[in-house]
C-alpha cells in the first residue's frame, strides 16, 4: 500500500513539474529559457526524492541540502547569463525553486494534494499571465495602488485586530462580523475591477453579473443614465438590468448562509425567483445581438459607498434589534420593507444574524423575500424617475414577473 501511494506522489510530481516546465518550453521558440520540461520535471521529482530521504534518515538535512543546491543552479545561471546579456529575468528561476518546494510539498501531503495541485497550477498561470500582468502593471494609477494599499490594510491588518463577540452595550453588533462585511464588500468590488481592467469589456454578460454581486440597484442607475446618451443600447442596458437583478436573489441567498447556515429554506424561494429571470433575461440577450454594448460603470475601489453601507449597516442591525425587541416579530417586515427600497444586503444580513439569535426562521426568509420584492419595485421607480422611459417600459414586463412570483411565495408561507 505504501509503495502504491509513494507511486501515486512520483507520478504528481511529475506531473506538476511537466505542467510548468511545458509552458517555459513554449518559450523557448521566441527566447532562451533557463530550463525547458524534462529539467522542471527532474527537480520536482528531486524535491520528492529528498523528503522521502528525510523521513527514511528522520532529518531535514536532506532537503536543506537539496534546496541549497536549486537555489545555487539557479543563482549560478543568473550569474552566467548576466555575465553575457545585462538584461537577465528571474522568473523562470524562480519558478524553478518552487518546483523543487512542490515537490516537497506533495510528498508530506495527503490526497487530494490541494497545496501542491494549487500552487503547481498557480504558477503555471503567473508564467502564462506574463504579458497581460505587464500590461495592467503599466496602466495602473496611483490612486489605483493607493487604494489598493489601503484594502490590505484594512482585510490584513485592522480586521485580525477586532474582538469576534457582541459588544456589550450594543448586542446586535459584532465589530468583527460587521468589518468583515466591510472587507467582503470592497473585495468583490476590487477584484471585479481588476478583471475588467485586465481582461477587457466582455460584454454585458459580465457588466450583469458584476452588478448582480455588487448591487444591481447602483447598477440600474448607471445603465439608465448611459441609455439616455445611446439610445440604440436598448436590449443590451435592459438585460444586463435584468441579469443583475435575477442573480440578487442568489447573492440574498448566499449571504443568508454565511451568516447563519440553518437558513437552509432561504435557498429554494430564492432560487426560483432568481431562477425565473434569467431564463427571461434569455429574450433579451437574443434581442441584443446586434448591439454593440459598451457601458461605463464607476471605479468599485472608491470607498465612499463602502463606509456609507457600512453605517447603514450598524443602523439596520441596529434598528431590527430594536423592533425585534419591543415590538411583535411581524413588525421586522415594516423595517424589511422600508429598507428594500434601498438595498437588500442590509437588511438581509441583518434578519440572518436575527434568526441566530431567536428571530423565526419563517419571519426572517418572509422579510428577506419582502426586501426582495420593494427592491426590484424601486429599480424601476428609479428608472423611470431618472427618465430612460424605453429602458422602463422594456424592463417592466419582466420585473413584474419576479414581484409576483415573490408576492406568491409570500403568500403561500404566511397562509
């Protein structure tokens, strides 16, 4: 049995080490590589070999010396090749010395190698990315890495360093809980951006599920200003609303988990509804073929709209510890219903905690679907109200479908 699974790790390593090794060999039509497949596949399986010396002796020493000798191939090559051309690159070196620690890696580890498989097909991927990381490093701003410094700051630093408990004054608040909203809110955000500056406008697929993850309330508000401008952008600007609008079912449904897992009831209403409007977005995307989209949403990095949803965030939680507390449970639908005509993250995360604490599971979902339901209603108020009329009456159809599949499973769950 040992020998099958040492087998199995030899057979990985190689693997690996011919993954990354067949991209540096690509090169080598265009330039001179350091090392091709064979040469990445021989120092995987030499960093698997010296682990298993280790274990057989019970001494690290092995792979010290193992890894003192990659990394002295590697630094002697450097030398040798800067020595000839002044203008010499690290990477496939470097590349070259995680090789060697994968295979390490993958020896120690247990199927189904998670750790050695991730990193193998990480940096095979960083290889890959050369000329698309170069070029995004050379379109940043400085604002843009400014703003960047400050998310790790804020993910890295500030949020290990606050208590995980209610405060005492304040039971319903959770400063870990609520910041890390905050964080997962600005690490959608900037990790979206980072791939459509990267890789392009794909197209209004991509616009619909960006906003669908985010907010598709500020993304209708957006499209509705740009349809104003370009009136042939009709079908294009009204499924992405849709797109955007149907998948904020599945992000309540998301959210509703993570922060309490025995919602598990939340998933199938949710679904059905979000479910529904992306089989009528279909009618849309069809219409919109012809049309050449391209839509302008504002940099997600701006962290003004984070720390005003966080304050709204403490104030809901705030205000639904409170009904909950001195009135009937039924009243948490008032508070679900006002603040659906905003935002539906809020309020959602809010009755999720709630239901964690006492709050009726059934009361929780009903608010979540009632937030839901004035959510969509207010997307198209505020199209209209901001005056892309075609982009309301295209829209209406299909919103109306979802608030009355929303209103029927709310009726069916009260009676």
């Amino acid at each position: 049995m040992e020998s099958i699974l040492l087998l199995q790790k030899i057979l990985l390593a190689l693997a690996l080490g011919a993954l990354i090794g067949i991209e540096r060999e690509r090169r080598r039509v265009r330039e001179e590589v350091f090392a091709g497949v064979r040469t990445f596949m021989f120092t995987c399986l030499f960093g698997l070999l010296t682990s298993y010396l280790s274990q057989l002796f019970s001494s690290c020493l092995p792979i010290y010396i193992g890894l003192a000798t990659v990394c002295s191939i590697a630094i002697v090559s450097y030398g040798l090749k800067y020595a000839k051309a002044k203008k010499v690159g690290l990477t496939t070196r470097t590349a070259f010395i995680i090789a060697f620690i994968i295979g390490v890696i993958v020896f120690y580890e247990n199927y189904p190698y998670l750790t050695s498989i991730s990193l193998g097909v990480i940096t095979t991927l960083l290889l890959l990315s050369k000329e698309s990381l170069h070029k995004f490093a050379r379109g940043l701003k400085k604002s843009e890495i400014r703003d960047a410094t400050i998310f790790a700051i804020i993910a890295f630093i500030i949020l290990p360093l606050l208590p995980n408990k209610p405060l005492d004054i304040f039971p319903a608040i959770n400063p870990y809980v609520v910041w890390l909203v905050f964080v997962a809110i600005l690490g959608i955000s900037f990790f979206a951006y980072v791939a459509i500056k990267a890789l392009g406008n794909q197209g209004l697929l991509l616009t619909g599920l960006f906003g669908g993850f985010s907010s598709s309330t500020h993304l209708a508000i957006v499209i509705a200003n740009d349809v104003k401008k370009r009136k042939k952008l009709l079908y294009s600007s009204a499924f992405a609303v849709v797109i955007a609008s149907s998948l904020m079912f599945f992000r309540q449904a998301i959210i509703s988990l993570i922060f309490n897992i025995s919602l598990v009831q939340t998933i199938i209403p949710f679904s059905l509804v979000g479910g529904l409007g992306i089989s009528l977005s279909y009618l849309l995307w069809k219409k919109s073929r012809k049309e050449k989209a391209s839509i302008s949403l504002s940099s997600p990095l701006a962290f003004k709209p984070a720390f005003s949803f966080l304050a709204y965030l403490v104030f809901i939680l705030l205000l639904t510890e409170f009904v909950r507390k001195y009135f009937t449970p039924e009243a948490i639908y008032l508070v679900a219903l006002l603040n659906g005509l905003v935002d539906v993250d809020a309020i959602t995360i809010s009755l999720a905690t709630a239901s964690a604490s006492g709050l009726s599971p059934l009361i929780a979902v009903n608010g979540m679907l009632i937030a839901a339901t004035t959510n969509t209603l207010s997307k198209w108020l505020l199209i209209k109200w901001i005056g892309a009329e075609r982009l309301a009456k295209e829209v209406k159809k299909f919103f109306l479908a979802l608030i009355a599949v929303c209103v029927f499973l709310l009726a069916i769950q009260v009676l």
